[in-house]
C-alpha cells in the first residue's frame, strides 16, 4: 500500500505550516487562552487560506477535498497549537448538512465554505456518557416544518461564538434522535460561555421552547458518521501535537544538564525517549487508519475508528505524562509550552468518547471474530 503523499497535499501541507509559523507563534495562543479562548479571528484567518471549504462538496462552492487532506491539515494545526474550532466548523458541520435535505444545505454549505458562517455540533449531555444515541432533549413539531427544542446541551465547542448549531433531540413517539439546527438569534436559547483547560471555549445551551428546522428525522446515521470524522480530526491533530511535544522534549534534553553533562547522555532517559518515539508512531499508523477507513461502510467505519481511538488515547496519556515527567518542575509551568501540548493532549484523550468508552464500543463489535481482528 502506497502511504506516500502526492504533491498537491504536500503543498497544502507546506500553507499550513508556513501559516502556523507566521502567524500563530506560542506567545499569541498563550494569549488568546488567557483572554478567554476565543478565536474567531484566528478560524477567520484560516479561511482566508481556503480552509473553510475543505469538506464542502465543489457543488456548493467548496474545494471537495477528502479525509487524507483533513488528515494533512489537522496534523498541521496540531503542530501549531491552533486553538480554533477548525475540525467542528469545516469537517464535522459539512458531514452533519450532507444528510439535510436540499434547501438546507444550500442555504447553509455555501456559508461555511466561503467563512461566512460558524455551525458547531451540539450533542452531549449530563447524563449522556458519550451516547450518541441518548438524548434528554425534547422536540416538538409547532407547524410546517417548525419545531420547538427543550433542554440543555453541555461543552459545546466554541458555543458562544458559533452562527448556528446541529442539536440532537428525542421526538416524542419516535425511536432513536433526531438532529435540528438552530440559528443562534432565535427566541428562547441561553448561552453560558467559558474557556476550557486547553485554552479554547466552549458554551453550555439552554434550550426552552426554541424554534428550530429539522434536519434528520433518523439522526443516528449522520452523528456517528459525524463523530468518526471528528475522531479522525482529533487523531491528526494529537499525532502533531506529539510530534512537537517529543522535538521539544529532546531539545530539552540536550540542553539540561546535571553533573556537567546533557541529561540526553543518560541511557535510563534514552531508553525513555525510545518508548514515547515508539507510541508516537504507533499514534501515527493508527491516525492514518483512520482516516483512510472513513469511506468504508458504517460498521466496519465504526469499528476501525474506535481502534484508532484506543491507540492514540494509549499513546496520548504516554507520550504527554513520559515528556513532562523528563521536563519536571518546567513541565508543568503555564509559561511553557510543552505544559499546554499535556492539556490539549489530555482533552483530546476525552473528546468524541474516552479511551474506555472505545475500548468497550471495540468490544461490542468483535464478538462475531472472538476477539481477532477480520
């Protein structure tokens, strides 16, 4: 199998990199987490790069482009310590619209392609425990094509900055969710904002007799299609963040010394450092599984993506505790940047589903096989 890059992602590659070494250095993130973690701007700046419409079938004026791409970029943005919602409002949001009916995703697709607008999934609850299919949420049909949303949805990325949300509700009646989406100015929504460890936002909404549209009255297929695109974003992002985790981490290593020498000469810290190495690549063969299995169909998709979910939730907790753990007191500074790789690390290791939680969907879906791997 052929795991080359063609030149045209690596010149996608190439835009990113330049953008994130330009324009986004350590000391501009570190204070947009300390103002709070909004990055409009910074996701503004991305689509002025073509971002935005990665995702966005060419039909509605985006670039039609597919998972090893968003694969490319997320690495990318990971590397860079980008704390903009770009994976929630370019990749997630266009799978979510790509089940709504024809009017819908004429009106809103084109927006997201061009930067225009921000739609961000509202899915979990209190009580939901990385359920997609549990929801608390009531919707209740008030006319033609006219709904009302009761109920409150929690962390919801870049909540209070967003245009519009995709909101998973239960119709009173019917089996399984169903997904609506509700603009952000309409009567009878409350949003609560509030930074997040890892410097970016989230909102909690309160949702009390909203009007909304319907999107998918059979939910379920679109958020778990959804869900695996976001888990393959986050496994990009999380295979950059290592990556530059581990660079610092070695220079570092180098430059401490104890006993007049560099710690890097100690073999007990050169045996370490071969394991983190090893987890991360391990992270990476995962990552690009991932991606590549998203064209698959939805069980096989399903299983491949909880898999890839263990490994780098495995390789994320190693890597990050291993290099702060050789930086001591430092590590764990907020003036330092391998300190801020740990928490976005670690908010990852819990976003689209924890590592138990895929450990246990892996489970489920192997009992056919005993256990092996088909």
């Amino acid at each position: 199998m052929d795991f080359e890059f063609s030149d045209e992602q690596e010149q996608l590659r190439d835009a990113v990199r330049r953008w994130v070494d330009k324009g986004f250095g350590f000391e501009r993130r570190h204070a947009l987490a300390k103002a709070g973690g909004k990055t409009r701007e910074v996701l503004g700046e991305l689509n002025e790069l073509g971002l935005a419409g990665l995702a966005v079938p060419e039909a509605h004026g985006g670039m039609g482009f597919g998972a090893v791409e968003a694969m490319v970029v997320m690495e990318e943005l990971g590397r860079g310590l980008v704390n903009a919602p770009y994976a929630q409002a370019a990749l997630v949001a266009p799978t979510l619209l790509s089940y709504a009916p024809a009017a819908l995703q004429q009106a809103w697709l084109p927006k997201i392609a061009g930067g225009e607008a921000l739609v961000v999934l509202a899915q979990q609850e209190r009580a939901s425990r990385y359920r997609l299919d549990q929801a608390a949420t009531q919707a209740a049909e008030a006319g033609s094509n006219t709904w009302k949303l009761s109920g409150t949805k929690i962390v919801v990325p870049a909540g209070d900055e967003a245009d519009a949300f995709v909101v998973s509700a239960r119709v009173a009646g019917a089996e399984g969710v169903a997904l609506f989406l509700v603009d952000k100015g309409v009567a009878g929504l409350k949003l609560r904002g509030y930074p997040t460890q890892d410097g970016a936002r989230a909102a909690d909404l309160v949702l009390a007799g909203t009007p909304a549209t319907l999107l998918a009255r059979d939910g379920l297929p679109a958020l778990e299609h959804a869900a695996d695109v976001g888990i393959a974003a986050l496994c990009a992002e999380a295979v950059g963040l290592m990556d530059a985790m581990v660079k610092v981490t070695v220079e570092y290593m180098h430059q401490r010394k104890q006993f007049g020498v560099p710690i890097a000469s100690f073999q007990a810290l050169r045996h370490r450092i071969a394991d983190v190495k090893m987890q991360l690549e391990l992270g990476r063969s995962m990552s690009y599984f991932a991606s590549l299995k998203l064209g698959e169909p939805a069980e096989a998709r399903r299983r491949a993506l909880s898999q890839a979910k263990v490994q780098l939730g495995n390789s994320m907790r190693y890597v990050g505790q291993q290099c702060t753990q050789i930086h001591g007191g430092i590590g764990v500074t907020d003036e330092y940047v391998s300190s801020h790789y740990f928490k976005r690390l670690t908010m990852l290791e819990l976003s689209f589903g924890d590592t138990m939680h895929h450990l246990g969907e892996v489970s489920a879906r192997m009992r056919d096989t005993a256990g092996v791997f088909s």
